[in-house]
C-alpha cells in the first residue's frame, strides 16, 4: 500500500490538529501516526490507499478550526504497515 509523510507547518500545536488528524485518518482508512516535532510542526506519517493519502493531505491543508497552516510537504515513502494511528 502507498505511504506517505507529511510535515505540516504554520499554529498546529495546541489546537488539536494531531487528534483531529487521526479522526480524518481513520475516517479515510488510513494506519500510522500524527507527531509533535520540536520545531513546531506536526509530522503526520500515513498508510493506505492513494486516494485516501491525497485526501487526507487536502484535509491537512484545513485542519481543525483553530489551526493556521502554512505549509504541507509530502514526501512519498515504501510501505509502513504501522497497526493503527497514533498520536504521540
């Protein structure tokens, strides 16, 4: 299955963009994990199929209400098969 990673930039810490992201994840039938980086951008790594991994990225670019993003680098990756999808 496609795997991609997407690194989300712009307010997307403390406005409930990772568990809103797993909601949409889960939602689209994707597996893998959404992650707070140091830099102040959320990583969100997903598995599945092509279609749900181009409208999960759509989704990324809105977010929750209260986030702001400015930016949603995607970068293709082999498959992941990660179980589940996590937050951290």
């Amino acid at each position: 299955m496609p795997a991609a990673r997407f690194l989300v930039g712009g307010r997307v810490q403390g406005v409930f963009y990772r568990a809103s992201t797993r909601e949409q994840a889960l939602a689209l039938g994707l597996l893998g994990h959404a992650r707070n980086l140091p830099d102040g951008r959320v990583e969100v790594v997903a598995e599945g199929s092509a279609a749900a991994l181009d409208a999960l990225e759509r989704w990324l670019w809105q977010g929750p209400p209260a986030a702001q993003v400015d930016a949603v680098e995607r970068t293709e990756l082999p498959e992941q098969a990660p179980g589940g999808f996590r937050i951290g």
